[in-house]
C-alpha cells in the first residue's frame, strides 16, 4: 500500500472519530478512508459506464477482480472537461 496525505475539515475528522475505536464501525481511521475511497471508485465507475458519451468509446473489457479503473479530470484544447481512465493492477486484496 501506498502512503497519502489529505486535508481534510475538522467537521470531517470529528466525525470519523465517532465511527472509529472500540466502540465504533471501523477499526482504524485508515479502514474508514480506505472504504469510503473503494465505495466511492465503484459508484464512480458504474456511473461512467452508464454514461453515454463513454459508451461511444470503444473500452475493453477488464477483469474486475485483477484491475480497478479510475477516471481523471483532464482538459482538452478548448478547456473542455474530458474524462479519461487509468488502469491499475491489484496486487492483493485486503480480507476482511
């Protein structure tokens, strides 16, 4: 696993600390952001495969439980907003 660093609200770190410990849903604040970022990658690429305008390009199929595909923001020539997607290979797989 990689190490990164976010910046995040007060407001945000407060109620992580409510979900996080003994007591609470998640064993570590890192479990938490780590679950929330795969539950967001997931939402985030069925959305894009449900969209059109990506439909019209011609994406080939990968395996779901060796890849994830993750959009990025870019730019074209006329400062127009273009979604493209970086592969990444899974390595391993947490269990939980």
């Amino acid at each position: 696993m990689k190490i990164v660093t976010v910046n995040i609200p007060e407001s945000y770190l407060e109620s992580i600390e409510r979900l996080i410990g003994e007591n609470g849903l998640y064993p570590s604040r890192s479990e938490l952001i780590r679950c929330a970022v795969r539950e967001f990658l997931i939402k985030e690429l069925r959305r894009a495969n449900e969209m059109i305008k990506y439909k019209e390009v011609e994406i080939e199929k990968l395996d779901d439980k060796n890849f994830v595909r993750v959009p990025i923001e870019k730019r074209d020539e006329n400062n127009e907003p273009v979604r493209e997607f970086k592969t990444y290979k899974i390595v391993k797989r947490l269990e939980y």
